[in-house]
C-alpha cells in the first residue's frame, strides 16, 4: 500500500489539521514508511501466541459494582455551567 500527496491531503483534512504545503511531499514519506514497516510485521509467525494487551500479564482487581452513594444529583449540579433535569448541557461540538 502506498500514499500519494492526494491521500496526505485528505487525512490532513479529515483530522482538521492544517498541513503546508511543503509539509505535505516529508508527510507522504513518512507515511509510506510506515505503512512499510507494518507490511514488514505481516511476515512475522505468530502461530500460537496468544493475543495480549501487554507484555506483562496483569491481572485487573475486580470488586462488586455497588452502589454506596445515592441521591446527590442536586449537590453535583451546583458546579455545573448549565443543566437541565439532573443531565449537563455542553456546547454542540458535532457539525
């Protein structure tokens, strides 16, 4: 897989970031070689190996989910910019 300036341009936008121009040919580049060392990765066996979130295996403590603290929705609106029914009202950020 290869990227072309036309793909750069296009991630750059989706990720509302603003890219030069003279950004753009170094982006390409890298981008490339990255997607290069990933097809490297490909070749790798890993028949057998389990799958794994870290190289260190940890095991995460689980307690029960219990409620120990109710009806503080009042309390907790206090400090917010605006609400409405117990729910915080945020400015849009989705076009």
């Amino acid at each position: 897989m290869s990227v072309d300036k036309e793909t750069v341009r296009r991630i750059a936008r989706l990720a509302r970031l603003k890219l030069e121009e003279e950004r753009v040919e170094p982006m390409m580049e890298e981008l490339n070689g990255i997607l290069a060392w990933v097809e490297q990765l490909k070749e790798v066996d890993v028949e057998g190996v389990p799958p794994m979130t870290s190289v260190v295996e940890q095991r995460l403590k689980m307690r029960d989910d219990v409620v120990t603290e109710t009806d503080h929705a009042d309390a907790l609106m206090i400090n917010a910019p605006g609400g409405e029914d117990h729910f915080f009202v945020v400015p849009k950020v989705v076009e």
